[in-house]
C-alpha cells in the first residue's frame, strides 16, 4: 500500500476541505490501485465467518458485511491513520466553526484511547458484499460519545461490468427544508470522504448543522464489494 500512502500525501488537501464544506463529501479518484483492490475484494472470501454479518439481521438492508475487527489488515491500517492526520484537521475546524468545544487529538491511536475509555470498542469498518437485489439502507455510523464527522467509502468492483445498479447515495436534511439526495459518481479504485453524520452549513444568519445519512441503492445484477472505513468504534 505504499504506492497509495504517496498518493494520499500528493492529494490537493485544500481542494478537498472545500469540497467537505460544500457538499458534505469529496471523491478522490483511483485511489486505489489495482492490486490493492483486488486484494481487499478477496478478504471478503477469506474472512472468519465470525466477522459475517447478514444485512437482513441488522434491519439495515440485504447483503452480507464483513466486520474487520479491531485490527484491520496492515495496509488498511496504515491508510486509515495517514487519512486520519489529514482530516482531524477539518474536524476540528468544523468543530470550531459550530461552537463545539471539544477538538480531535492528531494522532489515530490517541483518539482511539479516547474511544476505549468511553466504552466504545466494538469496530466498525468492513467490507460489504451485495448482489442482485441486495441494498444497504439510509444510516449513520454515529453510536457512542466519541463520533468523529468524517469516514472513508471506496468500490471495489467495477459498475457496469462487475454489477450494475448500486449507487452510493446520501442525502442531507436542513432544517425546515425538503432532504437533498446525492449520488456519488464511484467508479472501480474510487474512495470518497463523507460526512459520518453532521457537517456545519452556512445560512443567511450563521452556521448550523445538517443532518447526512448514506445508503447503497439496489445491486440489478452483478456482484458489487466494497469498503466502509471509519475513525471511531462503537459502544
């Protein structure tokens, strides 16, 4: 993943934080090379059936997810931290601009402490695994005291060859107005950062918070894999 590390460090990181405040998420285009995805689809196959996790059992769709665990695989992990240093920047300015006082340590592993000694243990990144009618519904990864506003999506397969349908979707509701739906353009190696739940908006008297869930919609045919990467655990 060493390849991909230059890549996140080379990526227009001013550009991106525009695009969090404007839109709630930014796309970062063939992050992933091809044998990184191909070696993360194939985790999906090899992992512990104690990692599986139907979607029907969870209320939150159909399909099957694959829980990483509390140790991610090594390359992922170093991803996620470097991503991490990044965007605790942004978060904290977020934070900042929504009268919130508490910021974001720099460091992963400090934050992740933090985690622990709010009971929050319990792992959340996986890769989801969906075929024909399969569909992730509406949902935030938001549970616990320690919530950090940003999380990492990516695609593993490739639309309109592996599997057609599927869109990652979110929408966004403000207050007093109608959600406004989004559809995130991914294509094969594509990551995106999103809003984990709320992101300050600019209105005519101030900031305020917006409320962003996400969602994949139903798979037609085919069979599309891919990752959900996040910063905190839950209780």
């Amino acid at each position: 993943m060493t390849s991909n590390n230059t890549n996140i460090e080379r990526l227009d990181w001013a550009d991106i934080a525009r695009q969090l405040d404007n839109e709630g998420y930014a796309v970062l285009p063939c992050l992933l090379g091809a044998d990184a995805v191909r070696n993360l689809s194939r985790q999906a196959e090899t992992m512990d059936a104690a990692c599986h996790v139907p979607l029907a059992s969870t209320d939150l769709g159909r399909g099957e997810l694959y829980y990483f665990g509390a140790s991610l695989p090594a390359p992922l992990e170093a991803w996620r931290t470097m991503l991490y240093c990044h965007l605790a920047a942004i978060a904290n300015r977020w934070n900042e601009t929504l009268g919130v006082g508490d910021r974001y340590p720099k460091e992963l592993g400090d934050f992740l402490q933090r985690n622990q000694k709010a009971g929050q243990t319990q792992a959340q990144s996986y890769l989801s695994r969906l075929g024909p009618d399969d569909y992730v519904s509406l949902h935030q990864r938001n549970d616990g005291e320690q919530v950090f506003p940003l999380q990492i999506v990516a695609l593993l397969s490739e639309p309109g060859k592996d599997f057609h349908g599927g869109e990652f979707v979110m929408t966004e509701q403000r207050p007093r107005m109608q959600s406004r739906p989004m559809v995130l353009p991914l294509k094969l190696g594509d990551a995106a950062i999103i809003s984990t739940a709320e992101r300050p908006f600019k209105g005519a008297k101030g900031y305020y918070r917006v409320n962003l869930k996400h969602a994949i919609s139903r798979v037609h045919t085919g069979e599309r894999i891919g990752l959900e990467l996040t910063f905190h655990d839950a209780r």
